[in-house]
C-alpha cells in the first residue's frame, strides 16, 4: 500500500523506529480532519474490530482515489483478511494505537498489528502527507517535502531520529 508524495523533495527519516513512538509523535503532523490508513494482511480479531469500529469513509466517487491497497486483493489467497483501515488520527485515537503497538498479539502472523500505513489530507486538491509502505519492517518512512524544517524535525526528534531531506525518489525516477 503506497501513496505517492508529489513534492519535489520528501524528507526521509532515519533512526531506529518504534512503532508505539511512532503513533505518539503523529500529532505534530496531522489534523483531526486527515486521514489516517492502517494496512494490515493478517490483523488480530481484536485489532479488525476496533480499526472498524473507528473507520471514516474515503469517497472513491468524487476525488482521485487517494492509495493503492491492490496489494490486499493480489495476496488474498496467503492473507484472507488482508485490507486498509481508514481512520480520523485524533490524539485519542493515536494514543491507543500507540499502546495497542505496545501489546503482542495484535496480528496472527507477528507482533505488530499493522504492515503499511500513509497520512492525506482530503479535499482540492488532496495532498499525500506520509508514506511508511513495510512499516517497521525495513521500509523507508517518507514525509511529504511541504512540511517545514521545523516539523520534520519535531516528528522525527519524538521518536530519536533524525528527517532529511531528499529529491523524491519516485519524481526522480521519471524520464526528463
């Protein structure tokens, strides 16, 4: 599951994440009103419950279609219950993330609860804020390059890293 960050620069934050501290932090980056997506391929009886009882609707209809979870359907058969939690990343929300990130179990096949997760804020246009595909798992934590030096920093200072910042890696693939 991935969005694109359409920015020329992302900023890249480097350091040993920790999930729980990661969800802590979010605040310095998000608004009541963003969105908040939690992929997950094998999530916790548990975990589904809460995550749905919590989801917000993403209108397909009338904007882009904000992510990709393809990834979901293509691995159906290895996770059955594989797919996208779309929820509002409100302080208290977050904090239960981050303690339910604390617990064992919250996924049938490891620890974490979660393998993917992005940020967007909706509207026109829509802007992708936070990019973390394989989260906690070897995958690069990317912010969008709209984010001032000083939030970047503040983020990633709550969870003992550091932000850099980056040519975007998928803009700078593209031909010239």
């Amino acid at each position: 599951m991935n969005i694109p960050l359409e920015t020329i620069d992302v900023w890249e934050i480097d350091g040993e994440l920790n999930a729980s501290e990661f969800f802590q932090a979010l605040p310095q980056l998000c608004i009541p009103s963003d969105r908040l997506v939690i992929g997950s391929y094998s999530p916790s009886d548990y975990v589904q419950e809460w995550l749905s009882a919590r989801q917000v609707a993403v209108d397909r209809k009338n904007s882009r279609i904000p992510f990709s979870a393809e990834c979901f359907d293509v691995n159906r058969r290895e996770y059955p219950h594989g797919r996208a939690f779309a929820i509002s990343p409100e302080v208290n929300q977050l904090a239960e993330l981050s303690l339910m990130a604390k617990r064992k179990g919250g996924s049938t096949d490891k620890d974490l609860f979660f393998d993917h997760v992005l940020v967007y804020r909706p509207g026109e246009p829509l802007l992708p804020l936070l990019d973390y595909h394989d989260a906690f798992f070897g995958g690069a934590l990317l912010l969008s390059g709209l984010f001032s030096d000083e939030t970047a920093q503040s983020f990633s200072e709550l969870m003992g890293a550091r932000a850099n910042r980056m040519r975007n890696p998928v803009l700078a693939s593209w031909p010239k």
